[in-house]
C-alpha cells in the first residue's frame, strides 16, 4: 500500500509541475470601436529588452520565449477574442491601422515583460505612445492596476506621450503586477 501510494503521490506531482512549465496568460481582445481592429502581437525579446540571453547569464533569470501562436483576428465592432500567450513573453499588442511597423512603431502599443523571475516586478506592463498617438486603449489584469488612454494627453499616469524618453521621468506609466498566470484584457476604444 506505501508504494501504491508513494507512487501515485509522485506522478500527481510530475504531473503538476508539467502543468506549471505549460501554463499560460489569457488575453482578451475587444473591439469597443465603430470600425474594425486588427490587433498584432509582436515578440521583442532582443530588440527592446534585456532579456534574451540564457537563464542566469548576465542576470537574467527567465529569458524571454517568443509568441509562435495565431495572429488575433480582425475584430469587427463589439467583437472580442481570447488566446493564450506563453509565459515569460515579452512584446507589444497594438492595433495594425496600415501605417504602423511590424513591432507597432509609429503607434500606440501596450507593452508586455511577463514572467521576468523578478520578485519587485513579476510582471511589467504600460501603453506607450512614444512613437506617435494612434489608438485609444486599455489595458485590464485580473488582481492588478488598470491602465486607459484615450487620447494624446492622457499623462504619465497612464501611458508614455508622444516623443518621450526620459520615462516620463521615472517610468511612472509602467506597472507591476504579482506573479502567476493573469488574465489579461485590451481592449480598443475603452
């Protein structure tokens, strides 16, 4: 019986940890516009963060791990979708309007560092306009801040304005969130 026992205790618990290096975030994607979106989700694990090296070299300890999945559909009005992204993704989700670049350059975009292994930081987010103001938007997280532009002077407390690179001064539009997979809501036209 012990044995029985022990091993039923050991494979519930492989199959636990199976579970958890599987896990993932949901991402809600809503169309509260009068015309249609077409939502993009961009990796940029190398190109504007940190983190792409192997874990624990250079003081990374989760390297990012690119999204392979499908591309979000093009949401007609008062549409929505959900998909699944990985942990520990790094990127951007913006709406693809034909004038913005393939990582959402010249365009509003929300940024994403899921998963970072940090225990200040777990999870990072904001929306940036850096590159130019093109979309209203929100971002909503189970158990966490909820940040909203919905225009080009939105300020720092909701998301980088146009032209900005001193952080707003001291990143104040980037939130943290606890660890853990989240549900994670964008939603266009808030």
């Amino acid at each position: 019986m012990f044995f029985k026992n022990t091993f039923a205790f050991a494979a519930l618990s492989l199959l636990s940890v199976a579970s958890l290096a599987y896990a993932d975030h949901t991402f809600v994607f809503k169309n509260n516009c009068g015309g249609s979106v077409k939502p993009v989700i961009a990796n940029t694990n190398c190109g504007y963060s940190p983190r792409c090296s192997t874990p624990g070299s250079g003081g990374v300890p989760n390297p990012a791990i690119s999204y392979t999945g499908p591309q979000p559909n093009t949401l007609g009005a008062g549409q929505s979708q959900t998909l699944h992204i990985n942990r520990q993704w790094n990127g951007r989700i913006f709406n693809q309007n034909g004038n913005c670049g393939a990582s959402g350059e010249s365009c509003t975009v929300t940024e994403y560092n899921l998963d970072t292994g940090s225990q200040f930081t777990p999870q990072a987010y904001d929306i940036s306009n850096i590159q130019g103001f093109t979309q209203s938007i929100r971002i909503a997280v189970s158990g966490c801040d909820t940040v909203t532009c919905t225009n080009v002077n939105c300020g720092c407390t909701n998301a980088y304005p146009p032209g900005d690179l001193s952080g707003c001064g001291n990143d104040s539009p980037v939130r943290g969130c606890s660890a853990g997979d989240k549900t994670w809501t964008v939603t266009f036209c808030p």
